[in-house]
DNA sequence: TACAACATTAGAGCATAGTCTATGGTTGAC
DNA sequence: GTCAACCATAGACTATGCTCTAATGTTGTA
C-alpha cells in the first residue's frame, strides 16, 4: 500500500509516518522495476509496527527506545540474547512504572481526603 | 531557605526550580523587610511540592497538569467540586496509563516468547 | 577589604517529537 | 488532454521542558 493509505489503516498522518521512516522505525519499499515514480510502498508488518509505535509512545517510550524495540523484535541486528536483553530491561522499566503509578495514585487520594474534609 | 538549600534538598537544580517558579508551579517570597537583597526564600511546602512535581513527571504529567493538581491541592483557586474533579480526572488517566503499560508488557512479552522460540 | 560563594534577571540554546509549507513530479478517471 | 488527488523531498516552524550563559549584585568569612 501507499502512504495514504498507510496513514487511513494506522490514523497517523503522512507526515508522522514520514517522520517515523526518518528516524528509522519503519521502512517502504520503491519497486525497482517502476521508472516513472519513487512511491514507497508499504506492507502489514508495517501497520504493525505503527500500532505497536502508537502504543508504546502513550506509555512513554521515546523514539529511540521504541526503535530498539523493533529491531530487537522485526531485526536481525541483535543476537537472541542482545534481543532478549533489550525487551527484558524494557519489561523493567514498565514494572517501575506501574509502580510509580500505582504510588501517584495514593498520592491523589490523599489529595482527594483533604479536599474532601476540608483540610486544604 | 534560598534557592541553593531548596536544591540540595529536592536534587533538582536552581535554574529547574526557577523555570518551575516562572511556570507557576512554586512560589518563593521575598524578604519585604530587607532591602539591600531580593532573594527568594522557600518553606517546606514548596520541598513537598517539588518532590511531588518530580513524581508526577516521572509518570508523563505535563507541567500544565501538575500546576492544575497543585492548585487543586494547595491553592483557594477552585471550588472543592471543581477540586473534586481535577484530582478525579487524573486518577482516571492513571487507570488509563495502568492499563496501557500492562497491554505494553503483554505484547513485549510475546516479543520474547517469539525470540525465545526462534520465530523472528 | 578582598574574595569565594552565593543571589537575581534576561535571554540564548538544545533535545524531542512532531507539524506544516513549498516545490515539483505522477496517476488515473473523465 | 485536463485536473483532482496523489506522491516525494527539503527545510522551516512549533511546543515542551529544560539547561546554560552573561551580566550584575550581595553576603559572609579571613
């Protein structure tokens, strides 16, 4: 598929995916035998990629964390124990998220309690 | 105490501290009986506030939800319903967030099922 | 009184993550 | 053949959240 409706199926626009390629977390493909145009085209492990990009952004995860993600997944840059490395340090820093979370909760709670009877 | 204690106390630094006062989130008062100086002296509510600032960026809050959960919190600004419903909003999101990140770990975690049997 | 260690303000600079504009070429339905 | 709807690239611009520099003034100890 093309861009646009790359963009349609993912709900990110050009520009972004665009963005996206730049920085290194997808990749089109021009067809070398078509002359008369440099169209990238794009296929369903790319859509994945980008919900797999969307989702790991609303979590916090910068750009260069999500790309490392991906080729640790989609690539054979790294070795199995590189790859197993990079998600298994990933899986911590979601751990000490949800603990973090978890205490920012309490923390707003407590807020709550004091709005609640009138002690601030 | 001055700028200088309050960042030895917070771990943060004296310029993040001042962009956090011109951000609205902190305020220091001036001495108004000492006139040959106009240093900013800071009380144990601002340490608790940016302890609490430092928390809540570390779980993707933006300084403009901060400043609104401090208000919410320490300030006359709003009505107690009003406060009710900043403070509520926000452990919605952090449902939100709770929910996300163990999605985030579902999915990373069949990342290393697929590493660990060779599937990718 | 010298001087290191502090304080202030204004504003420049930087990284991240987009977002948009300009320019120019291509495709496909009519 | 025309024209709307697409495509590509380069680069400018924006917002957020710092981070640093420069210039200048104050404090307190030796």
């Amino acid at each position: 598929m093309l861009i646009n409706e790359l963009s349609k199926r993912t709900g990110l626009s050009a520009h972004t995916i665009r963005f996206y390629e730049k920085s290194g977390l997808i990749e089109g493909k021009q067809n070398e035998t078509v002359k008369s145009n440099n169209y990238y085209h794009y296929d369903e492990v790319t859509v994945e990629k980008l919900e797999f990009i969307h989702d790991a952004k609303s979590v916090g995860f910068t750009i260069k964390e999500i790309g490392l993600m991906i080729d640790a997944w989609y690539n054979q840059k790294y070795s199995k124990a590189q790859k197993l490395e990079i998600l298994d340090e990933k899986l911590i820093s979601l751990d000490q998220k949800l603990k973090e979370i978890k205490e920012m909760k309490k923390q707003i709670l407590h807020f709550k309690g004091d709005v609640l009877n009138d002690r601030c």
